[in-house]
C-alpha cells in the first residue's frame, strides 16, 4: 500500500514554544490530507481538512490560530501547534488521500509532550 | 450526520478462539466503511475496507467483515486469535468527502 510518513515521532517542548509536524506522502500525490488528534485511550478525533493550496478546513471546537495547516505540495501537509501548553500533549496522526480510491492511508503518529 | 458505535471497549479472548468485534453506523448516505488497528504509540493500518460491492469483506491477517445494511452493522471477525492480534482496533465510517469518523475503539487482549 501507499506510504505516509509522519515525522517527528516523539517530541517534548516547553510550554510557550512552537512544534511543527510533517506529513508527507511518498509514493503518491495526496489532494486532501486530515489531522486528528487522539487523547490517551481514546478515539481519534478530526481537527481539520487539508486541500493543497487552500485553506484548512477546521473541525467545530478546534483553534485554526493554534493549529496552523498548512499543505504548500501534494506530498506535504504540515501542522504546527503554537504557543504549546501541557493540555495540548497528545497523539497527532495525519492521513492522506489519493486522487482515486476511498482509502485513508496513515502517518505512524506523532505523540508531543509539552512540558 | 455520520456516527459509529463500538460495544465494549475491551474484548478478551483465549488463544485460538473466535473474535468478535461489534460495529453499528449512522449514516445518511450509503457509507464507506472501515476497520483499522493500531499497536501501540503507532499510526492505524487499515484491516478492511467496505466499499458497496460485496458484503462479506475480506481483510489483513485472517479478519473479515459483513456488511448488514437491514441491521447497521459492519461487525469484524476472526475464526481464531492469535496473540499477535493484541491491539486497539477502530471501526469507521466515511461518505464520500472521505473523511473518516471513528468509533470510540475496542481494545483486544488475547489470553494464552
């Protein structure tokens, strides 16, 4: 199957300090791109819809100016957490879509500890 | 609106014998329906996939699923555990915007 590759997988920050998340698609051109967030023992939730080269699109409750999205290629959408705060520690998970086909192929995750 | 719904967060079962994990949807729409794993600290893998043709859906590493639209159903089965199938395991259902919405999980634990 296709590839997506989510980088870093692990990171600890300070509060106050902003984290970047990539995620890349390496095998196929990836038109839309979702982030979710998953809290510990739980479900994946959705934050927002990432179309190249336009806006994201933001799920109710989730804070477009303290989760920037950005999807600059086909191959490249990234997340950034601004102004990090220990409530914003999570499991991130980015997944990506083809042209073709109604499969969600995902990024290995990205658990941020904001400290 | 589209929503899933996981009975039982935990499921536990010996060694060699049959899993059942239970799966009902909501949807307006005829839906895209999905199963994925995911071991800890990692991403999901997706097991199988519903997409209207048949309704018995064969997956990864001996699961399937049967879709059953007269009950709402997309239940995932395996005629024997291995301990290898120790995970969390998530049912989702999409439209065609292909935007998943997953269910609250079930985590399996495999007793030898």
């Amino acid at each position: 199957g296709a590839v997506v590759s989510q980088h870093p997988s692990r990171v600890i920050c300070k509060s106050g300090t902003s984290v970047k998340i990539e995620c890349r698609s390496l095998d196929f051109q990836a038109t839309t791109m979702f982030w979710y967030r998953q809290f510990p023992k739980k479900s994946l939730m959705l934050m927002a819809t990432s179309n190249e080269g336009s806006k994201a699109t933001y799920e109710q409750g989730v804070e477009k100016d303290k989760f920037l999205i950005n999807h600059a290629s086909l191959t490249l959408s990234t997340l950034t957490v601004t102004s990090a705060h220990p409530e914003d520690s999570s499991f991130y998970i980015c997944s990506a879509h083809g042209q073709r086909g109604t499969e969600a192929f995902f990024g290995q995750g990205t658990r941020l500890t904001v400290v | 609106a589209q929503s899933v719904t996981q009975l039982g967060s935990h499921v536990s079962v010996s060694e060699g014998a049959l899993v059942l994990l239970r799966c009902n949807y909501s949807s307006s729409v005829p839906p895209y329906l999905f199963w994925y794993v995911q071991y800890p600290n990692q991403g999901l893998q997706l097991l199988l996939k519903y997409t209207s043709a048949a309704t018995l859906v064969k997956g990864i590493n001996g699961f399937e699923a049967e879709f059953k639209k007269s009950e709402t159903s997309f239940h995932l089965t395996k005629p024997s555990a291995h301990m290898s199938d120790a995970a969390e395991y998530f049912c989702a259902v999409s439209d065609s915007s292909y935007k998943l919405i997953f269910g609250s999980g079930t985590r399996l634990l495999v007793r030898p």
